[in-house]
C-alpha cells in the first residue's frame, strides 16, 4: 500500500468519525426539544424572590407582594411592575387585586378602577367582588361598574362564598347553604365547597352537588387546576371539568409541557397561554423563575434569587426552613441584610408588625390609645393602632400596650387567635391540653386560645411535654408558628 493510499485512509477514517459524532449531537439534540427551545438570558430585566411566587393567566405574584404583567408586544424580554405590596390577586375575565384596603380592577398592566375600605376580594365563575370594611358586598365588572349584592356580611370564604347571620351565600347573592362551608376553591372552570369531609360543587344554578366524601386534598397537574381528589385514604379520583386548552399539547402529571410529541418544558408549576392572536406562553417553573415563549424562542424573565442568606442562621439549624419561609412570604424581616437574630426575644411590638405586613400595611388615621405608643417614628407605631382597631391585639390593665415587652407563648396564641377570627378563619380546632404536664399554668384568658392553637398545629409544645405558657417566644420560635399558620389556617 502507498502512502498516498495510506494518507486516503486516513482521511475518510477521520471523516467517517466525525459524521458519526454529529449524528450522535443531532439524535441528543432531537431527544431532548430543551436544547434548542431554551436561550438562557444572562441579564435577566427582573430580580426578585419568586420562590413562592403564584401565576394568574398573564400575571404573577411574588412572594414579596409584587404583582407583573407580562408585556404582551414583547413577552420574551420583560414583564412590566403592575404594583407593591400586593397581598391578594384574582383572575377572571379581568384582574382584581387587593393591597392595603384599596380594591384594584386592572386589565393588563391598566388601572380601570381603585376602591377604598376593602376589607376582601372574591370571585366566582364570571363575577369578581369585593367585600367593604363596613361588610358590604359588591359585584364589579370588567368596566368598573359596581352592584351591591348584600350588607352585613361577616367574611368571604375561600374568595367563592360569603358567610352572613349564620348561612353561606355564593357571591352572585344566592343562598347555597343554611350553615358556614369550612372551606372552597374557585378555579377558572369550577367552584368547589369542603363541608367536613364532603366535597362539593356549585353549578351555574347556585346548586352544591355532592361529588366525595372523605376529601382530603387536591392535587394539581403543571396547570394551575386540579386534576384529582385526593381521598383521605390516598386514593384519587379524576376530575372531568377541566378546561381544553388545544390538542396540540399534553399535559403530564410529572411537570413536563409537551409541544407537538416534543417537551418543550419541564418542571413547571404553572403554566398559561395567550389566545392565537397573542401566541405567548407564560411557564412558572418549581424552582421559581418565570420564562415567557414565543415562536421567537423561550426566555427567562423573572430570575430566583435567593434572599434571605442569613449569617447567623445555619442551613442545619431546626429553624431554618421557618425563618427562609417567613421571610420569602414577607411576614417577618432581619435585622439588616445579614442578620436575623433568631433567639432574641419577639416583643409585643415585633408581632403587631408582623400581622400589620400580613395584612399589605394599610393606611390608618388617627393615633394609638396608649401612653406608650405616641412616637409616630416608631416601626410599630402604625401596626400597633391597625392592630387595636381591629381587635387583633389589646393593651394591659394598667392602659399601657408594652410594645418592648417581650410576647409570651400564651399571648401569641391569644394574639393569633384573634387574628385568625378577625380574617373569617375556622377556628373550631381544638385539643385538651392533658398530655402537657404544665397545662395548670396557662392562665384562664389564655386557656381557650391555647386549646385551639395546639388543635390547630400552630403550636406543638416542647420536647419535654409541656408548653412553657409564659415563657418568652424566640423569633425563630414564631417563625415557626407563622409558618404554621400560614400553612394549616390559612393566610
């Protein structure tokens, strides 16, 4: 064999190995959809905590109260600030958002109409509605024209029903039951009602029909709507209401979108689309960054940053979890930047501010009633009068409030308890305290409050079997029963 020969061999050897390279690259990239679909975008036009940030339709809710929209002439580069300190939204045919106690309908990024002195926001199948400080309720449309639907109304019940003189009303004005509905769930196809552990659907009729008994749960696919009940058993039961949102895609049950036989997405939460003549698609992933898509290509527009590094609370430390949580969810801040001080004392003070931020810090008028709350420069000034107002918090014998005074175990059960009332919250839970060996030392205006907050799961004692009553609360201790909170009464 020649040289010349040998160098011929060579050389197809060398092509032939590279053919076979990039039949391997394009089979990988076919396999995979995410390789070309995804363009990772390195300067993000948003930062901002959206852990646990919700999706409405073209809207999402951080964690920290910011509400965006997404820009519908440029989806894939931003998504433009709607509002702050946002601590409700709504989807219906419009969006209907609360912050403080003003009411905001807004189409897009485009304020139609604000309403003062809103205690609540709800909705139904096709109506929005907003429930006043002085309990009455009113419809609103799509242009900001109001309907008044009735007066005297003790609270909304999952943004679906309301609850007046002992019944439970839709919020169309129809009664649907001669009692108060534990709990209910409005979805863009359907509206549901728990009453024990019987699950409920109301039809257009204003009719609740029975669908299970034993409801334990629902769970949800990458769509924001349910797809089974989950039975107290653990076992499911499909759910047919669902809307179609087109052939062309599958829904899978393990977070992935596919597009045409192809995943274009995968470990999303949440997801939604625009109409055909607004080809966009907004995808809210689990580890909580936001991408927009167009036939252009898929962008992230919202970036996960991690807030909340504290130095002096260790990934390790029993608290961790609670104090990453309640502060993502804005509920209660550190010191500064670095530090959270998580077995310092929580004052009295601290936890009129912490339900006041609950609550998006509305405006108040007026001065606090106590001699020790006159300086207006005072972080607590404000939430301690919101708090007394609303009867969430009282002051002592003497006149005083003690804002410096550290909260005992007791008094934020008290506390909790009345804030949980004020918010229409079921607080029917309850336990009779004889497994903790100092139940004799609760004192008797606490003795109830207690009893519903160990039913509750709000607090769980100590490892030692008792509750400490009047034992000082530690800011990682409240974390934790916020946490709590939040998650088993509901915010």
């Amino acid at each position: 064999m020649s040289n010349l020969d040998k160098k011929i061999i060579s050389i197809l050897l060398i092509v032939s190995m590279f053919l076979i390279s990039l039949s391997t690259v394009v089979k990988a990239t076919d396999d995979n959809e995410e390789v070309n679909l995804f363009a990772d975008n390195s300067n993000p036009a948003l930062k901002t905590n959206t852990e646990s940030a919700n999706l409405y339709w073209d809207h999402v809710l951080t964690a920290s109260g910011d509400l965006y929209c997404i820009n519908y002439s440029k989806p894939t580069q931003k998504m433009n600030k709607v509002d702050s300190n946002v601590s409700k939204y709504i989807y219906n045919s419009t969006g209907l958002y609360l912050k403080g106690n003003t009411a905001v309908l807004v189409d897009g990024e485009k304020t139609i109409k604000k309403v003062n002195n809103v205690k609540d926001i709800g909705t139904s199948l096709y109506k929005s509605a907003y429930l006043t400080t002085n309990n009455e309720l009113y419809t609103i449309s799509n242009n900001g024209e109001t309907q008044k639907i009735d007066t005297g109304v003790s609270s909304l019940i999952g943004s679906a029903f309301y609850y007046k003189d002992g019944k439970t009303y839709s919020i169309t004005g129809k009664l649907v039951y001669t009692g108060k509905i534990d709990s209910a769930y409005a979805f863009q196809g359907a509206v549901f009602a728990v009453i024990g552990s019987q699950l409920y659907l109301l039809d257009p009729s204003n009719v609740l029909y029975p669908q299970v008994d034993n409801f334990s749960s629902f769970e949800y696919n990458n769509f924001q709507n349910p797809t089974d009940i989950v039975l107290k058993n653990g076992q499911k039961k499909e759910l047919y209401y669902l809307h179609s949102y087109g052939s062309k895609y599958q829904l899978e049950r393990n977070h992935n979108v596919i597009y045409n036989q192809k995943t274009i997405m995968t470990n999303v939460k949440m997801a939604s689309y625009g109409y055909e003549k607004e080809p966009w698609e907004l995808y809210l992933r689990t580890d909580g960054s936001v991408w927009a898509r167009t036939d252009a290509g898929t962008f992230c527009v919202l970036e996960n940053t991690k807030k909340g590094a504290f130095s002096d609370v260790s990934t390790s430390s029993w608290y961790y979890n609670a104090v990453k949580y309640v502060f993502d969810n804005n509920i209660i801040k550190g010191y500064d930047n670095t530090t959270f001080a998580p077995n310092d004392n929580l004052t009295r003070g601290m936890l009129a501010t912490i339900l006041y931020r609950m609550e998006g810090e509305p405006a108040i008028s007026g001065k606090p009633k106590f001699p020790d709350v006159q300086d207006s420069k005072q972080f607590y000034y404000k939430a301690v009068k919101w708090a007394t107002d609303k009867g969430v918090v009282a002051g002592y014998n003497t006149g005083k409030f003690g804002p410096n005074d550290n909260i005992t175990r007791e008094q934020l059960a008290v506390i909790l308890n009345r804030y949980a009332k004020y918010k229409g919250k079921n607080v029917s839970a309850t336990n009779d305290l004889k497994k903790f060996s100092d139940v004799s030392k609760i004192s008797d205006y606490a003795v109830s409050s207690m009893k519903w907050a160990v039913g509750a799961g709000v607090i769980t004692g100590n490892d030692n079997g008792t509750l400490n009553p009047k034992g000082n609360a530690t800011r990682a201790e409240v974390s934790a029963m916020m946490e709590k909170y939040c998650k088993k009464v509901g915010r």
